[in-house]
C-alpha cells in the first residue's frame, strides 16, 4: 500500500488560511469516509485534528476542517495562528482492511 | 485521565527480537481497538498494526507481515507488539494509539509518547 500524498510543506501568515490535500486511490481515500487528521510536533504524541473526513473532536478549534472530494482529502487551518505550527498527517482507512498515511506536511507560519 | 504508556525499547542488534508493551488506564481497554505506529527518523509517521477489542482480528502492514505481531490481555489493559527478525529500518519511535470507536470513528484519538527502538550491531 503507498502512502497517501501530501504536499511537503505549505506556508501561511497569520490570520491567513491554508489548504492541506492528501491524495490517494479509489482504494482508500475515495471509497471510505475514513480520513483523519493529526498534528504532531517532534517528541510529542500526535494529535487528532479531524476525524471521518470533516469532523472535529471537542478541543479543536473550529479553524480546522476537513473535507474530500474524489481521492483527494484536505485539511484547512483558517485565521493561521503562531501555534499551528507543526506537522500534519493524514491517514486514511483502505480495502486490505489496513491503514495508511500520507507522507507529512510542515506547516510554517510566517 | 486516559492515559497510554508505552515501554519496552531499547538498542537491539539485527536479527533480534524486541517486545513493546502499552498499558492504558482511564477507559474501558477492551471496548477499544489499539493500534501501534511508528516514525523513523527524519520520516513520517507509519501505521503499523491494529487489533481489535476482543483480539478477534489483527492487522498489519504488508510490510510488517510475518515478523510483527501484536497481542493484548484485556485483563491487564494492555497491548503488545512483539517484533522478530528486527532490521535498521525497523528503527523508530513506536507509539500505541486508542482507535476513537463510537467516540470518534475510524481514528486515533488518544496516544501514548512513544517508546524508542533502535536496530544496530
């Protein structure tokens, strides 16, 4: 199973908005609305952002949403904040009945 | 609080064997699939293996298949992964996460801070 896609890095300014995607095949992302999302910063635990394409667990800011269209999944940190930097993955449920990540993308706010 | 501890890692030779242990606290363990995910350095995470509450069903990475398997003991609230035949590329942080169930599906809501592996001679 190759990892999903995701972009290796993106880049937004405060109060900006970024767009995240995660690509994969009609065999995971595009026949499952089993995406979710983490944050990880290095040495830490991730953190679930979103979970089943679009929603968020109670704690996450209502900055951060998800949605899919097709193979593709996306994530969205609107009104970018300092703290938001990190690493996001996606992963995504697949029809082996396994799970695979995509690959990781550093957000960096300006 | 819900909690997950993972121990057991260390420096291993090539061709070991190692074995990981999580111990959760503050949920019902065995109403909850556990899965185990790893980061090798300078890489991203990789899933490695889910077992369901009652241990009726395992998966791994078809990767991982034959040398990886991962056990749990309901009653000690506590998931394995025993690791054979270990290899450089086997080095890694080996995290155990809680799978969400009805409380958030088909997702990783709790982890543990990872327990380090390192495959060397």
């Amino acid at each position: 199973q190759s990892a999903l896609t995701q972009p290796p890095s993106v880049s937004g300014s405060p109060g900006q908005s970024v767009t995240i995607s995660c690509t994969g095949t009609s065999s995971d992302v595009g026949s499952y609305n089993r995406v979710s999302w983490y944050q990880h910063l290095p040495g830490t635990a991730p953190k679930l952002m979103i979970y089943e394409v679009s929603n968020r667990p109670s704690g996450v800011p209502d900055r951060f949403s998800g949605s899919k269209s097709d193979n593709t999944a996306s994530l969205t940190i609107s009104g970018l904040q300092a703290e938001d930097e990190a690493y996001y993955y996606c992963i995504s449920y697949t029809s082996d009945i396994t799970w695979v990540f995509g690959g990781g993308t550093k957000l960096t706010v300006l | 609080q819900v909690q997950l501890v993972e121990s057991g890692g260390g420096v291993v030779q090539p061709g070991r064997s190692l074995r990981l242990s999580c111990e959760a606290s503050g949920f019902t363990f065995s109403s909850h699939a556990m899965h185990w995910v790893r980061q090798a350095p300078g890489k991203g995470l990789e899933w490695v293996a889910q077992i369901w509450g009652d241990a009726s069903n395992k998966y791994y990475a078809d990767s991982l298949k034959g040398r990886f398997t991962i056990s749990r003991d309901n009653s000690k609230n506590r998931v394995d992964l025993q690791m054979n035949g270990l290899r450089a590329d086997d080095t890694a942080v080996y995290y155990c996460a809680r799978d969400g169930q009805g409380l958030a599906p088909y997702s990783m809501d709790v982890w543990g801070q990872g327990t380090t592996v390192s495959v060397s001679s």
